[in-house]
C-alpha cells in the first residue's frame, strides 16, 4: 500500500499574532491524534543561507532589498527536497511563515510589485492550507513592544497586514482567515477544525506548486 501524503499546512499574519505558538499547539495536537506531524518555520536560520537573513534582520548586516528578497526564498528552496521527502513519508508539515511572508514583506517596501516579488516563489510547494492570523495592527500594539529588529514597526507592519490583504484574494490559494485577538485555546480550536477538513481531503491528492 502506497503512503498517503502528509498534508503541507502554513500559518502567516502580522508580527505578534501568535503564529509560532499556534504551530506548536498544532503540531502537538496533531502528533496526540496519532499523526505524524513536524514544524518548520522560515526563514530557517539554521542554514549558512539563514545566518545571512538573520543577521539582516538583526541589523549587524546591510543587504539590497533585491538582494534579500532572493535569499529569504533561496532559503525555502533550499528546504524543498526535505519538505517533500516529509510530505511523501506520510509527515504533516506545519510551517511557521511561508512565500505569503516572503511577498508581503518586501512589497511593502516602496517600488516593489506584488508582481516581481512573487516570481522567486514559483514552483514551491503549494500549501494545501494557509490560516491568516488576523490581528488589528493597534491590537497587536497592545500585546507589547516590538522588538529591535528590522521590520518591528507599526508604519511598517500595517503596510504588511494590506499587502496580505491583496494576497488573500488570490482563489488559487486556500486560504482561511482565523480571528488571532481570540484567548489561545479558542484560535487554537478554531485552526483545528479547519486543519480536519484538509487533512482528510489532501492526502490522495498530488503536492501543487505554488
Ligand atoms: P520570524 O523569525 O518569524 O520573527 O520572522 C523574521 C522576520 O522576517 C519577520 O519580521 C518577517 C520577516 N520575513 C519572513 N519571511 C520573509 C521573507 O521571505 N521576506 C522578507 N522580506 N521578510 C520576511
């Protein structure tokens, strides 16, 4: 009997939504439902390619936004031959932040299309489900200051939350919006009802490309 395919599941939104913790509770929820199930998260700064973003982000390093752009997705493309070796294995993958990112990041950059910054992305995995963690960039405000790094400013993350916004229209994507001002256990609930249905749809289907 062949393996059926994990299901490749991606969470985005703004900075603080609380994506990384939701990936987690998800993973954990799917592993205790007798799934085999892992997290990735991008951009993976594990990698010599991530040591590069990361020190960006942390400003110890100066890259041309062009520049950049290319390696945050030389950095997922580097992850594909294991996101896919997982996925055929049976694994779910749960990724923390994907392209979605990637496009909304840089193109609330000025001078920078939706058009261009997709183009690097062509041909990833497609996701068979992206939750948007939806959150008022002035309720994300209140859950705390924004660390140092790059990006962690208001101007800059309501321009990201808009850059979303006209991702989400794309209907060759699933995607689902979850209310992320909810208590953790309510969001957590709500992404695993939406996660039944494409886990037990996806798994005869052949992976997309994004
Ligand atoms: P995190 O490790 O999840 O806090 O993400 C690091 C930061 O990098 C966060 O502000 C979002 C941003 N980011 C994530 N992926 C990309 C990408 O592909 N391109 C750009 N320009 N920024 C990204």
């Amino acid at each position: 009997m062949s393996c059926r395919r994990g299901a490749l599941i991606v969470l985005e939104g703004v900075d603080k939504a609380g994506k990384t913790t939701q990936c987690k509770k998800l993973v954990h929820a799917l592993q205790q439902s007798g799934r085999a199930a892992e997290m990735m998260r991008f951009p993976d700064r594990t990698t010599q390619i991530g040591q590069l973003i990361s020190s960006y982000l942390e400003k110890k390093s100066n890259l041309e936004d062009h520049t950049i752009h290319l390696l945050f997705s030389a950095n997922r493309w580097e992850l594909v031959p294991l996101m896919k070796k997982k996925l055929e294995q049976g694994i779910t993958l749960v990724v923390d932040r994907y392209a979605f990112s990637g496009v909304a990041f840089t193109s609330a950059k000025p001078d920078f299309s939706l058009e261009w910054c997709k183009c690097p992305d062509v041909g990833l995995p497609k996701p068979d489900l992206v939750m948007f963690l939806q959150l008022n960039p002035s309720v994300a405000a209140e859950r705390g200051e924004f660390g140092t790094e790059r990006y962690e400013t208001s101007t800059f993350q309501r321009t990201v939350q808009q850059r979303f916004e006209q991702l989400m229209k794309d209907p060759s994507v699933n995607w689902k919006v979850i209310d992320a001002t909810k208590s953790i256990e309510v969001v957590h609930n709500d992404i695993k009802v939406l996660c039944e249905n494409t886990l037990n749809t996806c798994e005869n289907l052949p992976i997309g490309e994004l």
